[in-house]
C-alpha cells in the first residue's frame, strides 16, 4: 500500500508542476494568439492524440445510455466551460493570481464530495472552506490592484472572477468522474470527456479562429503550445485520474495544494509579475483553509478507523 501512495505522490508531483509551469506558459503564449483560438488548437491535438491511444490501449468503447450522459455532463464541465472560463480569466489577470486562486481547488472539491456523499466534511472542515474563499476574496480584491497588463485593473477583477468559476466547474468535474472510472480506464474517460468537450468549444471559438492572425505566432508559441498539449492535457489528465480511482477526489485534489505555489512563483520568476498585500493574504488564508480542511479529513477517517494517506495534517 505505501509503495501505491508513493507512486501516486510522485505521478502527482509532476502534475503540480506541469499544470504550474502551463498557466505561465499559457500566459506567454496569449500574447499572440487569441484566447479561444489557442485553447481550441490545443485542445484538437491532445483530443486526437488521446483517442488514437485509448483505441490502441483499450479499443472501441462501449458505453451504456447513462454512461453517455455523464460523458456528455463532464465533458461540458471538465472542459468545454471549465477551459472557457480558464483562458478567458487568464487572459484579464496575471498567473500568479490565477494559480493562487486554484488554490482552493481541494476546499471546493470537499465541499462537492461532501455532497455527493463520496467524502465527510467536518466542522473544522467547513471552517476552512469559508477561510479559503474569504482567501479568493482578497485575491480578487487585490488582484485589480496589481494589474494584468495592457486591460487594467477592471479587466484583471473580472479575470479572477472567471478563474474562479474555472475552478467550481473543474470541482464538479473531478467528483462526477469517479462512477465512470469504476467500469473505465483513466485513458478511456480523459479521452472521450476531452474530446466531446472539444466539440462543444469548437462552435464558440470559431470567430477567435477566423481573426487569428496566424503569422504573427512566433516559434515560442507553438512550443507552448506543444508543452500544453502534451504535458498539461494529455499526460497530466491521464495521471490526475488514475489517482482519483486510487485514492480518491478529497485526497487527489489535496496534492493540487502546490500548483498554486508553483504557478505563482513561476509567473514572478518568468513573466515578472508581482504580489501584493491583498494577494499576499489571500494565499495565506487559503492555505490556512486547506489546512483546517486536511485535519478535518484526517481526524473524521481516524474516527472511522481508516487509514491516513501519509503526508496528511
């Protein structure tokens, strides 16, 4: 059992560092693409190259009238509005604002698991969940102090709004995959979610496509591009779900508590972005909301005598 979580910790560890560098790199490459043009092209290419690997790996799905349904339902969450709402609030804030904020990713997941009945939420639990959103509060606060660029602080706020609503979708995401992942491979269930939420997107980032100016996509670009694909989409989907079958939603989306850290850090380092007070202690009270949420899981399984993943508070 310690060797499963110790596999899983590593696979996730790479996951907090691939989806950290990706919010920098996305940054950097909406700087000369569209938005909706360059999620739409990243998306098309990890949507093909996960198909051809799930019909390689597992041939043709077979899948049953409600199957279809939630495939349908995570795809509209998991990426169609969650990737709308991602590089739409990217593109108005800055990514260290933007990982912070999904810093409260495993608050909302346990608040989502919770009602799902897949996860118990104590008091101390439910106590982090309000210091955390009192955290994404300052964050959006502070955020349109600190500026996004050439669209100013207005532009920067409802950002932070939109990332925000990216992570309550990606939430939902995370706790409705887990009934499929118990007749589906982790492959089969990223690459037909992905690519039916491809399908929806397409139609909305058609105008974004025709007014792309294409030439102006320098090398640098279409490296990001190729690093968000395949590292951020393909690879890290593939390992983000094999790890909510193992182990769990709660305990899988406690592991997204350093993507946050990551991210900032990374859009400091790279694009120079700064922090400010306000942004400073909303990161500080979320994480004190992760905190109390961590200890509320661990004391309520240790009541119910089951194990404590290790690492946890």
């Amino acid at each position: 059992m310690r060797r499963i979580l110790l596999a899983h910790d590593l696979e996730l560890l790479l996951v907090v560092l691939f989806w950290g560098f990706n919010v920098t790199v996305v940054k950097r490459c909406l700087h000369e693409m569209e938005p909706l043009a360059f999620n739409i092209v990243r998306f098309s290419l990890a949507a093909v190259t996960l198909m051809a690997l799930t019909l390689w790996w597992d041939g043709p799905p077979r899948l049953a009238p409600a199957e279809i349904r939630r495939f349908l339902l995570l795809a509209l969450l998991g990426h169609a509005l969650y990737q709308i709402c991602f590089v739409l609030g990217l593109a108005r804030t800055t990514a260290s604002s933007t990982a912070l904020i999904f810093g409260s990713t495993p608050v909302v997941v346990g608040i989502l698991s919770r009602a799902a009945g897949h996860e118990r939420v104590g008091w101390a639990g439910a106590a982090g969940a309000l210091v955390a959103f009192g955290g994404v509060a300052l964050i959006v606060h502070g955020g349109t102090n600190a500026g996004a660029g050439a669209q100013g602080p207005p532009a920067a706020w409802l950002g932070n709004l939109l990332v925000m609503a990216a992570v309550v979708v990606w939430s939902a995401y995370t706790v409705l995959s887990r009934d499929l992942l118990r007749s589906h491979s982790p492959l089969r269930v990223t690459a037909l979610a992905l690519s039916l939420g491809t399908l929806m997107m397409l139609p909305v980032s058609i105008p974004s496509l025709a007014g792309q100016d294409w030439a102006a996509i320098g090398l640098v670009t279409w490296a990001g591009i190729g690093y968000s694909f395949v590292f951020a989409l393909v690879i890290s989907y593939i390992l983000w779900y094999r790890s909510v079958r193992t182990v769990g939603n709660l305990r899988t989306a406690l592991y997204s508590n350093l993507v946050p850290v990551s991210g900032a850090l990374f859009g400091v380092w790279l694009l120079h972005e700064r922090l400010n007070a306000g942004i400073g202690a909303g990161a500080a009270l979320i994480l004190v909301g992760i905190l109390l949420s961590r200890w509320s899981d661990a004391r309520e399984r240790r009541a119910a005598g089951e194990p404590v993943i290790v690492g946890e508070a």
